[in-house]
C-alpha cells in the first residue's frame, strides 16, 4: 500500500486524540486546556491589565499560540489540517455527509464568502466578554472543550448538548462548516495564513484541468484555477496533492 499525505496526517492527528483523551482522564501533569491555543488569545488582556493569566490559563497556551502563529508565517493553517482534532472531525464529517447525501446542498459562493465573516464577530464576542468577566465563556460552546472535559465545569446543559448537535449536523451538510463559519482561532489565523511561505503550486503547463484537486479540498478551494493556492483557509492537508492523477503537478513549495 502506498503511503500518503493523508495516512501521515490522520497517524499525527489520532496520536495527538490519544494524548489528549489521556489528559483528560487525569493521568498527566497538567489539564488538556493547558494545550488550547485560543487560551493564549484569551489570556492577553488580563495579561496586560493586571499581569496575570485568565482564569486557568497559564504560559503554555500563550506560547503555544504565538509558536502556531510562526508555523502559519511559514506554512499557512497547517495546525488546523495537520493537529486540530476539531478539525479532523469536521473533516470526517464531511467525507460522510458525502456518503449520506445523493446531492450535498451547497452553499452559493456570495453567501459562504459572508457566513465567513461570523469567525470574526465570534472572535470579538467571546474576547470582550472573556476580558470583561475574567472567565473562560467560550467553554459552553466550544466543542474542543466540551467533547474532552465531558460537558464539565463551564458546560451549560441542554444549551452545551445543543450546540454540539448542531455542530455535528452542520459538518454533515457543509463540510468544515464550524472551521469555515465559527472557530475563532481559525479568525487569528488568517491574516497570518495570507502570508504563509509554503503553498501548494500547480504547474499550468502539464494539468490537465481534470478538477480531482478542486473536488478533494475540504475547504472546496479552486486549486484547479490557480497557480498558487494563497487562500486563507488553504490548510496545506495536501489532499489535492494526493488525489493529482499527473505526477509533479502539485507540488508544495516556497512562494511568496
């Protein structure tokens, strides 16, 4: 069997699930939250304004944000296709709902360009009511804190289990319809992701126009349109590298 892009990337994803399913069961030094990047957005204010940490925030999420923040400069939202479990999930959440669907419901270019703009106004909500009240809002509604802490401290009931179903539903009819729509860290990294150094690049001359990359991108990105895949929400996952039928004609390379 040949290996893959995406054999190497769903081995690193399921090894970082397994890590985090072992934190939050208790068993290392420190909780699963102390390796949320968002946390180190989240930590800024207070870090400011009284020079302390938010709530159960520490360094290691600052740390951990500004380091994500150096490989976006480098290689664009390769933490969201290649170590978010959220990710991974809305991934297969997409591939799925292709399987349940006889035609998936799309969503007109015009109006998936808009619903884009919700990250942005979610990032500004949860920042200002976190710096406001020094607690972690975001916990309610997140489903990376609410699938590894079980719904625990910060959960609101029925609204938490809501949220979460309706997130799982959403990935089914939209695939990445929670990392397109409404993950604030996705948000923080798209000024950053504009200017990534790796992009995937097709070479015009030999494709043959066939639209596999195009079909393959779980963002729905025209890779068979472009020379340089520039777009924010390119995660560089490579699926459209793996799924190339002509040999060399994408190819991730350094491109400003």
């Amino acid at each position: 069997m040949t290996v893959t892009n995406r054999h190497i990337r769903y081995t690193l994803l399921l090894v970082i699930i397994g890590l985090l399913v072992y934190l939050a069961l208790g068993y290392g030094t420190r909780s699963f939250e102390a390796y949320c990047p968002f946390g180190g957005a989240e930590s800024l204010w207070g870090l400011i304004t009284q020079g302390e940490f938010t709530c159960a925030l520490g360094p290691l999420n600052l740390s951990i944000m500004l380091a994500l923040l150096g490989l976006a400069l480098l290689s664009k939202k390769s933490f969201c296709g290649w170590a978010c479990p959220i990710g991974l999930l809305g991934e297969l959440g997409g591939k799925l709902g292709g399987r349940l669907w006889r035609k998936r419901p799309k969503v007109e270019k015009r109006t998936n360009g808009y619903l884009k703009l919700l990250r942005y106004v979610i990032l500004v909500v949860v920042l200002y009511f976190t710096y406001h009240t020094g607690e972690l809002i975001l916990r309610g509604f997140d489903p990376f804190y609410l699938i590894f802490s079980g719904f625990g401290h910060g959960s609101l009931g029925w609204i938490s289990i809501a949220v979460l179903g309706g997130i799982v539903v959403a990935a089914l009819v939209v695939p990445m319809a929670f990392c397109r729509y409404l993950c604030p860290l996705g948000a923080v990294f798209d000024p950053f992701s504009r200017l990534g150094l790796l992009k995937v690049s097709r070479d015009d001359s030999s494709c043959t126009a066939c639209g596999m990359c195009t079909q393959a991108c779980p963002h729905e990105i025209g890779v068979d349109e472009i020379e340089v895949v520039r777009h924010r929400d390119c995660t560089n996952c490579l699926e459209c590298v793996d799924v190339c039928p002509e040999d060399d004609v994408l190819s991730i390379r350094a491109r400003l």
